[in-house]
C-alpha cells in the first residue's frame, strides 16, 4: 500500500508543472469536458451509486447519511452545473495581490499560485469526489482522492469519468487520481506523503478530522465539524425565530453547517418553545432538553447531557438549553461550539453587536439561518469545505483559498 500512494504522488508532482502552466482558458476546457461526461454518463455513475446504496442500507447506515450518499439524475446535473459555475470563476492564479517599491528600487509583487499536489481525504460524499477535483484544477493543482468506503463505487465512477474527460482535451488524466483502498492505512500514508502533498484537506466527522490533525506530517487545512448554535434573544422576532431554527435544523440535518444546539432566553422560553416544537414536530426532531425545557414541553423531551451539548448530531436531533441572559448564551456556545457558524435571532442592536464581536467563530449570523454557510451561498462560488482553523484560511475554502502566494522581486542590479 505505501508503494501505491507513493507511486500516485510521484504521478501527481510529475503532472502539476504542466496543469501550473495552463492558462484560464485550457483549465476552463477540461472543467467543461468534465461537467458534460458527467451528464452522458449519468446512468453508469447512478449504477455505481445504487451498489453503494444497497450496500450502506445492509450496513445499517442511517438515514440522513444515505441522503448524503445518494445520487439521482437531478442531482448529477446540479453537479454537472457547479462544475460549469467553477469554469465561470475568476482564476486566481496569477493575480497580484499587492505591490510595492522599496527605496532601493526593488519593486516587489506578491503573487497568486497554485499549491501543486493536493490531497483529499473524505467520507460519504460522492459529490465531494467531483468539487475536489474541479475546484483544485481551476486553482492550477493536481489533486489525490481518497474517499470513504461507503461511496467507493461512486466515486469510482466518477473518477473514471473525470480522467477520460481530461485526456480527451489533451492533458494528463492523473491530474485526477483516487486512491483504490479505503482502508485506515492508505489514509496514514497520504498524511505522510512529504515531498509530494503539498497540503492535504480531510473533510467529514470529527474523528476523521481529529485523526488528520493528530497524525499528518504534510501541512493540514482543517475543516471542522459543525456543532453549529441558534440563541434567540429576549428581543426577537419569536415567527422569525421559529423559521430560522426549523430551517436551520430539517432542511438538510447531515450537513455541517446545520443547527445543532438551540439556546433561548428565560424570558421568552414560555411562549418561543412550544411554538418551535410544532414545527420541528413535523419532522419528527427528538429534542435533549435542560431541566426548564423539560418543564415547559413536557416529558417527549429527553433530558440534555453534557455530551448532548457537545454533539454534531447530522440527524433529527437537537439539543435545547433555557439561558438566564446572552453573557450566558455566549459563554455556552463559547464551550461547546467547534467554530462553526452561529446565530442570534434578536431585535436589539447592541445584542447582535455584542454576539458578532464575542462569538469565535467562521460565520456569525444575525436574523439568518446558519445552512447559508457555503462558497455558493456566499457568492464565493463552490468550495471544498468549511475551514474552522485560523492559519491560511478560515470559513469556505474557495479557489483563492487553494492556492499560495509568492513574491516576485524585480531589480536592476541591487545588492545589500
């Protein structure tokens, strides 16, 4: 197994000067190559997908994780477009981001380039496969995929598709590769694989993530887990409310960026909490609650441990916690969060001053649901994950956000 991802990285460093060299408009072709393979082979990658589906049902996968692991024809043409939106991008290799003049006439650009290999550890996300790929070729890198066991088919498939697209425009088909062993062994040797991953990015649970981060030894972009918070306010809009945390909560459970944990102040738990019950009712969200939430719904509420706080549930499930006032709001999300995105539903100005200004977090809301946590949704384009660390990048990393800078130094004969 360490001879394969050797050999892949040594494919992937032989392929990346050619990719670096690519202007716009090539790189262009190859995403447009691949986003039209994408839809003639729609039916041989549904075939892959239902093998993966059959086989995570039999393995007992939960619901919410199957929705993330399953594909349809409509949802193959949304990724077949998001990979023409990327084409649409603005390159950022190459753009100068500032320049100066020394006053010994050295004039001096710091300049956009691509990282060269990236690598991309994941779990069931088929459609991760494909923005990881598209995303590090328009940013002028060649990328390694390793995908979770329960997608393997899918991905497959879709790698498949990619490559032969890129070789039919003429370049090399490993910029694109996919690690075939899904194994916890193949995954130790890409955090290893110094000298050919330039970065690597793990995108999915929290032990994945916690496991890249405690054992990579090529540098890491951390993306986090979402124990994302709504606090609504003793001011708030209480139907605003209501919608947001529903929103933010049943829309899409199984993705980082929904709510996790609901916190409310004492002064309106009376009249907020059954309101927002019967909508989360209706999707039948079991809700861990602090002793005051069990007194105000009632006994279908199962008391909240601290564990409970803690969680990133991706399911039907939400933690709730009745506040005294928003320092304790603050101090709570400031414990448990992981940085994610958080919300304050609030009418009060200098409350939401206060919640953007103390909240340590990617994304802070007011008055909108956290789900909006997304490159896209940003008008930043697509993104391949949603970064909680504070070195390189934080929140979506987008196309700037996969590459580097250098310094071009220009002189007529300076020496010091």
């Amino acid at each position: 197994m360490q001879c394969d991802i050797l050999e892949m990285g040594r494919r992937a460093k032989a392929v990346k000067a050619e990719l670096a060299r690519m202007g716009v408009q090539k790189k262009n072709e190859l995403l447009t190559s691949i986003a039209d393979a994408l839809t003639v082979n729609e039916d041989k990658i549904l075939a892959a997908n239902q093998t993966d589906l059959e086989n995570a049902e039999h393995n007992g996968v939960p619901k919410p994780m199957l929705d993330r692991l399953k594909l349809t024809p409509q949802r193959i043409r949304g990724i077949a477009d998001s990979v023409r939106e990327v084409a649409r991008l603005e390159d950022p290799v190459g753009r100068v981001e500032e320049g100066f003049i020394r006053p010994n006439g050295l004039r001096i650009e710091k300049v956009r380039v691509p990282m060269g290999v990236i690598g991309m550890i994941y779990e069931a996300r088929p459609n991760v496969t494909v923005d990881a790929a598209v995303l590090c070729l328009k940013a002028g890198s060649a990328v390694i995929l390793r995908g979770g066991k329960e997608a393997f088919h899918s991905s497959s498939a879709l790698v498949q598709v990619m490559r032969k697209a890129i070789a039919a425009c003429g370049a090399p088909e490993d910029l694109v590769q996919l690690v075939g062993d899904t194994s916890r062994e193949s995954a130790t040797q890409m955090m290893r694989l110094n000298g050919y991953i330039d970065v690597l990015i793990p995108r999915g649970g929290a032990g994945l993530i916690r496991s890249v981060v405690e054992n990579a030894t090529v540098p890491v972009i951390e993306t986090g887990t979402g124990n994302c918070h709504i606090y609504v306010d003793a001011s708030a809009d209480l139907e605003m409310a209501a919608a947001i945390t529903d929103n933010a909560k049943t829309s899409r459970p199984s993705v980082c960026n929904a709510a996790e944990s609901l916190l409310v102040h004492k002064d309106v738990a009376e009249a907020f909490l059954p309101m927002v019950k019967e909508r989360l009712d209706q999707s039948h969200v079991t809700l861990h609650g602090c002793p005051e939430t069990v007194r105000i719904l009632g006994a279908e509420v199962v008391p909240a441990t601290q564990e409970d706080y803690a969680k990133e549930y991706l399911d039907y499930q939400m933690s709730i916690k009745v506040v005294s006032d928003l320092d304790e709001a603050i101090a709570h999300i400031a414990r448990y969060s992981t940085g994610h995105s958080e919300c304050i539903v609030t009418r009060n100005l200098e409350s939401a001053q206060r919640f953007t200004d103390e909240v340590d977090s990617a994304a802070v809301y007011v008055n909108a649901s956290t789900r909006f946590t997304d490159g896209g949704e940003f008008g930043l384009g697509a993104e391949i994950g949603i970064s909680t660390q504070k070195l390189h990048a934080r929140g979506p990393l987008g196309l700037r956000e996969l590459t580097a800078t250098k310094f071009r130094v220009y002189g007529n004969g300076q020496i010091r």
